[in-house]
C-alpha cells in the first residue's frame, strides 16, 4: 500500500504534468488552426436548426392557454365539403371483396378420405381379430374331438369332454378380451374421427357405415357429391349479402388472385342450400344403378347423408383488409381537401377556445412549415455565417482595434468561452421546447429572454479587456439571432422575436462590458448583475408595450425572463470565474488584490529578509500604477508584479547595494562573476514567483523587465582589468531578455530603471529629475528595449510626466531643523517642528546616500497616492553636484557612485 507521502508526489507529477501541456496549448501558435476550426465546426452544429421535440400545441377537444397566431405565410389542408360528399358516395359505390379459398374442399375431402381410411382399418383389424380367435378356437377343439374319437376308455372320454368345455370357456374369454379391446380401439377412432367431421355428425351414422366397414365405393361416390357441391360458391350466411344486392361484390379467385365482379348473388349459397343440393345429389346417385348402397337400405343411406352435410363448409369468405383498400383507393381517387393560405398575424385560435380536429391540424402544420430541416444548404449557410463572423471578430479585434495583445491564450479562451455561451443558449432552446410540451404557462419568449447573455461579455472583460468583450457581444448577440431564428416561436411575430432577442443581447453585452471594469472582489460580480438584470427589465417592458400582450400572468413573465437573464449571468460568472482563471493561468482582479496584500508570505520575507529591496519595488509598484491606465495598460497587474519583480534577491540580499550595512562584498570577485550574481537574481525571481504560483502573467513580467539590458558597471570595470587585451564577451554582461512584450513589462522596466537613477543622483532637485527621467526613458528607447511592445511616442511621454511628478514628490526638499533641546516634528500634535543634528551627510563622509535608510525623513505630496504609500528614503543633505557635471547614467555607473564598502544596485546602481 502506498504510504500518504508517495501519494502526494505523484499527485504533484501529476498536477505538474497537466500544467506543461495547459501551458504548451495556450501558448503555441501551430495549434491556433485547429483549434479555430474546431471552433467553427462546433459553432455550425450548435446553429444548425435542429428542434426534435417542437412547441407544444394543445390536443383536440383542450382548451387553448393562449391565443395562437400565424408567425410567417403558410399554406394548410383544409377539406372541402363537396367533394367529402363525392369521396363518401365513392366509397358507397365499392362492393365489398370476398376471397374464395380452395383449401376448404381439399381440406373437407381429405379429412373425409383420412377418416374412412382410418376406421376402415379399424373394421378389418376387429374382423381379422374375430376371425383369427375362431380359427384357433376351432383348430384346438377338432383336435381335441379327434382325441375323444380316438379313446376307448370312458375315464379318458369323460377327461376329454371337460377339457374340451374348458378350452371353449377359455376361448370364449379371450374373445370376448380381445374384441373389447379392438372395440375399445375403434371407439377412440371413431371419437377423433367425429372430431374432425364436426359436431353435426351423429356417432350412430359411423356405426352404421362401420357395419359395412367404410366400403371404399362408397367413399368414392361421396368425395364426387362433395366436389360437386364445393363447385359453387358458398357463403356463411347470406343475409350479410343484402346490402349487397345492388352493387354486387368482388371476388378474388385462385390460382392468380384475379378480382372478379359477381352481380347475380342468387348464384352464390349458403350452407344450408349446399347441404341441400348435395342431400338432393345423393338421393338421385341412390336411386341410380351406380349407387354403391344396396336400394333399400334406408340406415346406410341417411348415414351418408349426415357425414355429407356435416363436411358441407363455406368457401368463401370475407376480406376486411381488401375491402378497406378498394374502398381507400376510391377514396383517393377524389381529392377532398384544398389549399388555404394563412396570412402572416393571422389568428388561428384565441385563449379559451375549444381546439377542433382542424385546428390542431393547421397548428401541426404551422409548426412543420416553422422547422427547417438540416438540409445542405442551411448548413453551408450556417457555415459561411460563422466563418465569416470569427474571421471579422479575428482582423477588427487583433487588427484593428487592437484589443488583443495577439496572444493565443486570449484567442483560445474568447473561443472556448463563444462556444460555451453559443452551447448554452442552444441548451436552453432544447430545454424550454421539452418545457412548452408539458408545461405552457410561461410563454415561449419569456424563455429566450432569460438567455444569460451578459456572462461572456463579463468573462472577457475580467479575463482579457474592455474593447474584447465590446466585440465579443456583437458577434454573440448576433449569434444568439441566428439561433432564435431557427427555433419555434410563436409569442411575438417570428422576425421581431429575433429581433428583440438580437437588441437584448447585444444591449445586456455591452452594458455588462462596461460595468465589469469596476470588479474588485466576488460581490462586485452580483452588483453587476443586479445593474444588467434592473436595465433587461425596463429593456424587456419597452418590447412587450410594442407588442399586444395582455397585462398579466404573461406580461409579468417577460419582465421575470428579463431580470433572470441579468441574475443568471452574475451566478454563471461567479461560478466558472475560478475555473477559468485556472485553466487558462489568468490573474484576475479579485487574484491580484490578494497577491498585492502585504500578507502575502513572499512580501513578508521581502521586508524581513531585503528591507531596501522591499521599499525600491513597493515604490515601483506605485509608479506604473499610476501611469498604466491612461496608456491601456492593466494597473492592478502591473502594481502587483512590480511588488515581486526582484524577489529573486532573497536568495543574496546583500550582494545588492539598498540590502547591505556593510563591507562590499563585490570587491572581492571579479566583474564577470558580479554581473553572473545580478542576472542570476532574475533567473531566482522567475523561480520563485513560479513557485509560488502567481500566474504566467506575473512571471512574464518578471522575466522581462530587465530586457536584454547590459551591465554597464561591471562591464566596463572588466573592460578597465583588461587592459590592452581583448574585450571581454558583451553575451556575459547582458541580461537573457527577452525583452518587454506588454506594456506591464514595458512599465516596470522603466520605473524600476527611473527610480534607481533617481535614487543614486547626489542632487535631487525637480528639473534633474526630470532631466534624468527622460534620459533614462530616451536610453531605453534607443536601445531597443521597448522594441517588442506597443508603446508609442505619446505613452512614453505620458509615462516620463507620471514618474517625474511621483519622484519629485518623494525626493522633494525640505529644510534641516536644529537638534538642540526637545524637539517635535511638524506632523506631531504640539505643532512643533523637529530639530536635526547638523551632522554632515553620508554623502559628504563619502557613503553612499543609498544606504540612508531611517537618516533622513521627507515629506510627501498630498496630491501623489504613490508618494504617500511609499517609505523609500531620500538624500536630502546630499552635497550639491557640480553645474558642469553630467547626470549619471543609471546604466553605467561611477566608481563615485559605488565606492569601495557599497554593493552596486544590480543594473540601475
């Protein structure tokens, strides 16, 4: 048995395995083809008009529930009562059909000849019995008379004679035992033999025959009476032929089932006239010199007669299936129904009414003409219509409105979510067609209005952004019409129904597009529902006043499927939120705030274990979030992963110089083992925040932030060891990259550079901030950094007014107070102003102003969120740089700037 350990390893393997192949598909373009033509083969299905159950309609002889109206033209049978009249004198006119079955005189015959053959076997079987026990009889007594003749003495007689008397009360015996038996035999023969004459042959009529042992002549001569007789045509009875006595009837006769007409019925017998004639022809054959009965013998002659009479049956016979088609065919023949056309809004049946025969019959109709079978070329219709639609959604949205970023997990998600919501509105047909058959209280709009059309628009608005989800519910309120149109719907006129359907969709979309920005935590997805769910009704209230619907139990449904659809989408999004959010690694507001909280254990050893490093990107963070939104870029995302991107230094903290209270441990290693420790501490930060499992969002920003920025410091400090020799490999001094792809990236790139360059200028006033914010800017752009995303020339300037009002306003100047005596800071409630030691500053003891921390206090801007939020130090008494001076470069670094002692800040120090 596996111990709990093992199990949780191969759970870990096995999490970790569906993670690579999540991540391999979200983000390999070769598999974009297929999947968007797996798409569009699961969309034309799902749109594919295809409805097995229909609408309900009520049954004959129901009450309506509601008034029915024509939705389109259609065209009904509707009968005609002159020709019904000509159809039923048609049918009148057709004789009925008999079969005559030549199977009745065979079986009669035969059954006559089995029977004779039987008990005539019988007969000659007791007879030679009878005959057999005298031949015995007498062969035993003659011999015993001959020995009786032969004896002399009278004891020997007398012993004779009472063996001969016993011998003949022995044979007598067993005569009387053997003709029992045989009579015994002919007593069942004769019983199965009555059972196939019939009940009307008397037991007596067999004796009778049985006395002259069933002569085969005179079984000749009956089976010639019965096929005479069997000649005619024989009815069971023939009062059912006196209806018939006009029109005659058809006759199918054997051997090639050709229908005659027979309009003499006095041809056709019963059975009583055919006993009759064959009684007639018997007595004639009796008194013939061919009769096999001797003439007189008036026993043997009425026996004949009864077993005659009883085999005499009807020959034909009555054909319902023949009849009914002769007369259906007759029927047919005269068309009785004509064609009348139903006018689009015409009423068919209003509320309350009584539904006839050929009401449910035009409603049967009007639901046929409505579906539309999946033929091909509603499917190449289907096709087309969304091939066309996914390729306008792919160029307007990647293209031209440039609401994607082009990545493939943004394309995959917006079609798994089209497909999902297209699957669910068609759900949603199919379940309310079963509904309306045995339920038809709400009306059929009422369902369609309660589509929860809004979910995939707030979807793709959380996950992806705001012009994706305006997009995204255009094409699916176009695509809900499409699926409206193939349905039954009958509440409103057909073509303003999809209308209606189209208009709410697109409107609950858009409105839902637009009130999603604002979620920050799971209760915001319910708010947004209740706004979406507050304007379907007033939307739905302004479509129901445009149609006549009765103020009522339906009137009041149409509202309720409009506040449904608001509320179902809310409960549909908080539901698959998280699903979502996992499969497709998206860092969701609500996720974001939680990993911005300073709770977060990976924070929490950043301001424990790297203070300077904690406050440089707590700084940082504040910067891009105060530019990201007026350039398109996500702030939230931006904040929290500018909170994370040096978390790698936790591993070396003090190789960095905000981190040090120390000797400068660089010093002792050579430049290309200094720059291996400051690129390694990205590779350590992509780790950590992959282990931590912040999202690929998040590590992708990590990862690039840096670009493929080169080392300057160091560089040049191997270039100065080398001397004459060889420069050394530029590869070993550059970061891996790659370099920025979003604007996040782009962002965090530039802020972290800018407030490293600022924190290391000796004087901080506002126009060499600026000045050193553009440069830094300016030498990013220059060096391709920002190459990979989309930022133009006007975010760049956006982004250098930003961080130069935020750094202004962090590193601004404020005067120096004396020490002496009891002293209290301006903030303080005495209203007295602190005092400082006239100490001079680390910069003029030639430290480095970056180790400073908790030396020197500042004020803050009210007007800068970021400059309020952060405890970054400053160098206030810093000496005063030269006019002449050039700014440093955040990117090469002085030997003044990063004395011995002091650990260069990575890249920007």
């Amino acid at each position: 048995m596996k111990s709990p350990s093992t199990s949780k390893r191969e759970l870990k393997r096995i999490r970790k395995l569906l993670n690579r192949v999540r991540e391999a598909s979200l983000q390999s373009p070769y598999l974009y083809g297929p999947l968007a033509a797996l798409l569009a083969t699961a969309l034309v299905l799902l749109l594919t008009p295809f409805d097995p159950l229909g609408e309900s309609i009520p049954e004959v002889g129901q009450i309506a529930r509601r008034d029915y109206r024509a939705p389109h033209d259609f065209s009904v049978e509707v009968s005609d009562p002159a020709a019904e009249a000509r159809a039923r004198e048609a049918v009148a006119r057709t004789p009925r059909v008999y079969r005559l079955d030549p199977d009745v005189s065979e079986k009669q015959i035969t059954t006559l000849r089995e029977t004779f053959a039987e008990l005539r076997d019988r007969c000659r079987e007791r007879e030679r019995l009878r005959e057999q026990l005298r031949r015995e009889q007498r062969e035993e007594l003659d011999e015993l008379m001959v020995q009786l003749d032969e004896a002399r003495d009278a004891n020997t007689r007398r012993e004779i004679e009472d063996e001969i008397a016993a011998a003949r009360v022995r044979h007598a015996e067993k005569r009387d035992e053997a003709l029992q038996h045989a009579q015994d035999a002919f007593a069942t023969a004769r019983s199965e033999a009555l059972a196939r004459l019939g009940p009307d042959t008397r037991p007596s009529s067999l004796e009778a025959l049985a006395l002259s042992c069933f002569p085969e002549t005179i079984e000749k001569q009956m089976v010639f009476l019965l096929e005479g007789v069997f000649e005619s045509d024989i009815i069971g009875d023939k009062a059912e032929l006196s209806t018939e006595i006009e029109r005659g009837i058809d006759i199918i006769r054997p051997p090639h089932d050709e229908t005659v007409h027979q309009g003499n019925l006095q041809l056709i017998i019963d059975r009583s006239e055919a006993r009759r004639r064959v009684t007639g022809a018997a007595h004639r054959l009796f008194a013939s010199r061919q009769s096999a009965v001797d003439r007189g013998d008036v026993v043997l002659e009425e026996a004949i007669l009864d077993v005659l009479t009883g085999l005499v049956a009807p020959n034909l016979r009555f054909d319902h299936e023949a009849t009914r088609e002769a007369r259906a065919k007759a029927r047919a023949g005269i068309k009785t129904t004509r064609q009348e056309t139903i006018r689009a809004e015409q009423s068919i049946i209003e509320k309350g009414q009584v539904v006839t025969s050929e009401i449910r019959n035009t409603l049967e109709e009007m639901q046929r003409s409505r579906k539309t079978p999946a033929t091909w070329r509603s499917i190449a219709g289907i096709t087309m219509l969304v091939v066309l639609l996914l390729a306008l959604f792919h160029v307007v949205g990647v293209y031209q409105v440039r609401m994607l970023r082009r990545r493939w997990r943004d394309l995959v998600f917006m079609g798994t979510v089209l497909l999902a919501m297209v699957a669910l509105l068609r759900l949603n047909v199919a379940v309310t067609g079963g509904l309306l058959r045995v339920w038809d209280l709400v009306p059929l709009g009422a369902y369609y209005f309660a589509m929860p059309f809004a979910a995939g628009a707030m979807f793709v608005r959380i996950f992806v952004g705001a012009r994706a989800a305006v997009v995204f519910a255009v094409i699916l309120a176009l695509f809900s019409g499409v699926l409206v149109h193939g349905s039954t719907a009958t509440d409103f006129h057909f073509g303003r129904l999809t209308y209606y359907t189209v208009v709410l969709a697109l409107v609950s979309g858009l409105l839902a597009a637009v009130r999603s920005s604002a979620i920050r935590q799971r209760s915001d997805i319910i708010h947004a529902g209740l706004v979406v769910a507050g304007f379907n009704v007033l939307l739905v209230l302004s479509f129901v006043l445009l149609e006549p619907v009765v103020f009522g139990t339906d009137f009041v449904a149409y509202l309720a499927g409009g506040a449904l659809s608001g509320l179902g989408s809310a409960l549909v999004v908080g539901a698959l939120a998280p699903v979502f959010e996992w499969a497709f690694d998206y860092p969701s507001s609500i996720k974001l705030l939680e990993l911005g909280s300073h709770n977060h254990p990976l924070l929490k050893r950043l301001i424990l274990e790297a203070p300077g490093t904690y406050h440089h990107s707590f700084l940082v963070s504040s910067m891009v979030e105060s530019a990201a939104e007026p350039i398109r870029a996500d702030p939230l995302l931006a904040r929290v992963a500018a909170l994370y991107h040096d978390v790698g230094k936790l591993k070396n903290p003090s190789y960095f110089g905000e981190n040090q209270r120390g000797a400068n441990r660089h010093d002792r290693l050579q430049p290309t083992m200094s720059a291996l420790i400051l690129r390694t501490h990205l590779r350590d930060s992509v780790k950590e925040v992959t282990k931590m499992g912040l999202g690929k969002d998040i590590c992708d920003i990590v990862e690039q932030h840096h670009g493929t920025t080169r080392i300057e410091y160091f560089y040049k400090k191997a270039c100065e060891a080398g001397g004459d020799g060889p420069p050394p490999l530029e590869s070993d001094f550059r970061y891996p990259g790659p370099k920025p792809q979003s604007r996040e990236a782009a962002l965090v790139m530039l802020a972290d550079s800018v407030e490293a360059a600022v924190r290391s200028m000796p004087e901080k006033g506002p126009e060499r901030i600026r000045g050193m914010v553009s440069r830094v800017v300016v030498d990013k752009f220059t060096d391709g950094q920002l190459d990979a995303c989309d930022l133009t020339l006007r975010n760049l300037n956006h982004i250098e007014k930003v961080f130069t009002h935020i750094l202004q306003g962090v590193y601004h100047a404020r005067p120096t107070y004396p020490v002496s005596g009891r002293s209290a800071t301006p903030d303080t409630p005495s209203g007295r102003t602190t005092r400082r030691s006239q100490q001079a500053s680390p910069r003029s003891r030639g430290g480095d102003p970056r180790t400073t921390t908790g030396q020197t206090k500042h004020h803050l801007k009210p007007e800068s969120a970021a400059a309020r939020s952060s405890l970054a130090p400053s160098d206030a008494n810093a000496v005063p740089k030269r006019p002449n001076e050039p700014a440093p470069n955040p990117d090469t670094p002085s030997r003044r700037d990063n004395p011995p002692g002091k650990a260069p800040r990575d890249q920007d120090s």
